[in-house]
C-alpha cells in the first residue's frame, strides 16, 4: 500500500504540511478513546457500584495499554510504513468502542479500553504520527511536532463535551457505539494519504550545519554532546532520566485532567460543567502546544521543558485554594495554557541529543513514560481521594511529582551548558 520514497525536496514541501494536517486530524479522531472515560467516569461508578480508585483503573489501563502500544505500533510502522498502524488502529478504537458498550462488568470493560481502544487503538494514531511528522520536516521540527501532537489536545477538547451531550440525551453504551462506527467511518480514508514513505534525507539534513540558525546558541549546546555520550551520560542513562521525568510531569498532569469532571460534581457543579472544563483546558493546550513548538525552535527542548513544568506547578498550586465555579474555571484555562506543550519537548529533546537512527525507538520510549505517568497519576488520584475523601492531598501529590520533574531538567540543562564551556575551551 506504500509507494516509493519521497525525494528529499519534499522536505518541509507543501505536501509535508498537508500531510501533517491529516496527521493532526487523525490524532484528533483517534484520541477520543483517551478522553471517553474520562467524562463516563461517573456512569461507571454508578453502574457498576464501585468505588472511585476502581472507576479510576479503566482510564490508567486505557494509558497503559497507549504506551505499550505506542512502542509496538512503532515498530510496526518502521517495518510496513505509517499506513500500517493506521489501519491497525482504525478497526482496534472501532472494535473497542463497539464492544466496551456491551460490556457487562468493569473488567470486560477494562479489557476493551486497555488492549482495543488504547493498545491497538488510539496508540497506531500516537507515536507513528509523531514519528513520521519528525522526518518531514528539519528547521522547523519544533512547531511541526508541536501541531501535530495537538491533535491529542484537540481530541480532548472537541469529544468531551460532544460525549457529555450524548450521554445525557441517550446513555454511555449508546454513545460509545455511535463513537465506534464514526471512528470506523472517518479514519479509513484518511490513510490513503500516507502512501508515501518519508525522504531518505532526512537524516542527512539534521546534521546539516546551520540548519537554525536562529537557535545557534541552543544548537551549540546539542552539538556538544556526543550521541554516543549525550550531555555526559550513557544513551540510557540520559533515556531513564527523560522516562522518570516524563512519568513525573505526567503523575502532576492527570490530576486535573483526568478527576476534573468527577471533582466538579463533588463541589455540586455537575458533570456538565467538568466537562466543559476538561475541553476549556484542553483546547488551551493546543495554543500551548502551539506556542512552546515556536519557542522550542528559539531555546531548545530542555528549557522548553523546564518553563512549562514550573508553570504546571504554579497552576497545581492555585488548585489548592480554588472552590467557586468561576474560579474553577480560570484555573483550568491556566493549566491549559501552562502544560500544554511539555509533552512534544520530550520528542524534540530526543531529537537533539540522540542518534537520528535511534529517534524512532527512544522518542517512543519516552511518550510511553509520559503516558505510564498520566495513568498513575490518575489512578493514583482516584486512590489517595478515597483514602482521604478529598482532592486537597491529591493536588499536593501532583505538585511533589512536578517538583521532580523540574530538578531533573535543570540538572541536564546545567549538564548541557558545561558541555558548551569544555567545548569552548577545547576549540580556544
């Protein structure tokens, strides 16, 4: 289904753009399945008679099952091309959407979301896309990785509401069934598109010197490290480094996203309104994404990841003292517009301080930490309110998990500045 490989003049070519919007859209459509049981959370509970950490596992296995299958549908489109795990993807969040609506009991339930809808699922429309949208482009990686992977923010904007609707005007299982066939319907012709194969190039371009001009300094310190012994460390040192502080930043994340429809119905708002707020924060998260993709191309991927760790703290932190209905929402819109763009830094940092031949591998390691850490975090949260019987101590655990996060990046970004120094005395 794969024709031949691009020529390298394709590069950042009107065609790549193109195919990047098709990729944000895919992304958009396939992300849903992340966000379903973040807003049916509550009709679970109640349907099945459970408490809040098991009506919480559904979500944490929907991420874990993203991750692993993040790695295998990498690999997958490394063997066959993108168009593989599309497909593969398109008919496992169809299936799982179908099946998951008949399910009779939480663990059938748990099974559709993890293995279908995230493993098979929303994971083929993840990591390729992110992958593949790297190749196209060089100059301006940065904001190309950042529109692409805003589809998983889109997809959290535009479905939560539209889910809520539905639910309340014919039921979960009805709406979930309907998700299923539209998935199945929307997402087949879309692959069509990715028939080519990427530039062979490209590779050859990233070590093209003054590709960025613009971000000479920041280039500077990438081109000091030595892949073979990136920022000081051995390659998996530097990579375990990246996975704790993905699965830390991401713990601080799933807070708010994942518990804020069930938090605002603790508070008397209703489910309604968390829903909203879930889309307000979320849809915010693109113009982060957007906007830290454009600052990334300026200071690199480390600091990139340092500015929006410590604004995700600072926006954790006015959770603490928020109760009002207002408030709750300007909160939430800050938190959107804070951590939107973390998660695309990682891919970018990889990028900077890996091997070209290795990206592939490691960058979908490092998402799967992220999504490791979005689905402790929200387990996590749903246990620490049933033992407490509030949010209070669940904010204050998501605020220690970003603290991390943030010690790690200043310390390679210390690491990455005395690589520079050495360099420059070296070379006078």
């Amino acid at each position: 289904m794969t024709s031949r490989t691009a020529p390298p003049e394709a590069i950042e070519s009107p065609y790549a753009w193109a195919r990047l919007l098709v990729s944000l859209l895919l992304m958009t459509i396939g992300g849903s399945g992340m966000y379903s049981i973040t807003v049916v959370l509550p009709q679970i509970q109640a349907e099945f008679d459970i408490n809040r950490s098991l009506a919480s596992l559904p979500y944490t296995l929907t991420m874990v099952g993203f991750g692993l299958g993040g790695i295998l549908m990498g690999r997958l489109s490394d063997r066959y091309g993108v168009i593989a795990p599309i497909v593969t993807g398109t008919l496992g969040i169809g299936a799982g959407f179908l099946l998951a609506s008949s399910a009779s009991n939480i663990w059938l339930f748990n099974l559709w979301q993890c293995v279908l809808i995230g493993m098979l699922g929303a994971a083929a429309t993840f990591t390729p896309l992110v992958a593949d949208s790297s190749q196209w482009f060089v100059r301006r990686r940065g904001i190309a990785l950042a529109i692409c992977m805003s589809g998983n923010y889109l997809a959290g904007a535009v479905w939560p509401p539209i889910m809520q609707h539905f639910i309340d005007l014919v039921g979960w299982r009805q709406t979930y069934q309907g998700m299923g066939l539209f998935c199945l319907a929307a997402m087949l012709p879309l692959a069509l598109v990715f028939r080519r194969k990427p530039p062979m190039a490209s590779v050859a371009l990233d070590a093209t010197p003054g590709i960025s001009k613009k971000m000479s300094r920041f280039a500077r310190e990438a081109a000091a490290s030595d892949p073979a012994r990136p920022l000081g460390f051995t390659p998996a040192t530097l990579q375990t480094l990246l996975c704790v502080a993905g699965v830390a930043c991401c713990v601080a994340m799933a807070m708010p996203q994942v518990h804020i429809v069930a938090y605002c119905g603790d508070l008397g708002f209703g489910a309604a309104r968390g829903a909203e707020m879930l889309a307000l924060m979320l849809g915010l998260g693109i113009v982060s994404r957007l906007a830290s993709g454009w600052i990334a191309d300026y200071i690199g991927g480390l600091r990139t990841l340092l500015l929006g760790s410590a604004l995700q703290g600072v926006a954790l932190f006015m959770f603490l003292f928020t109760k009002g209905l207002v408030s709750l929402y300007v909160v939430s819109a800050l938190f959107g517009l804070f951590q939107g763009g973390i998660v695309p830094a990682y891919a970018l940092v990889v990028r900077e301080y890996f091997s070209p031949r290795e990206a592939g591998t490691r960058v979908g390691t490092v998402l799967m930490a992220t999504l490791f850490g979005m689905a402790l975090g929200g387990w996590m949260s749903g246990a620490i309110y049933d033992l407490r019987g509030s949010y209070h101590a669940a904010f204050l655990n998501g605020i220690a998990w970003n603290l991390l996060n943030a010690s790690i990046m200043v310390m390679l970004i210390i690491r990455a500045r005395r690589g520079v120094d050495q360099a420059a005395g070296v070379t006078a």
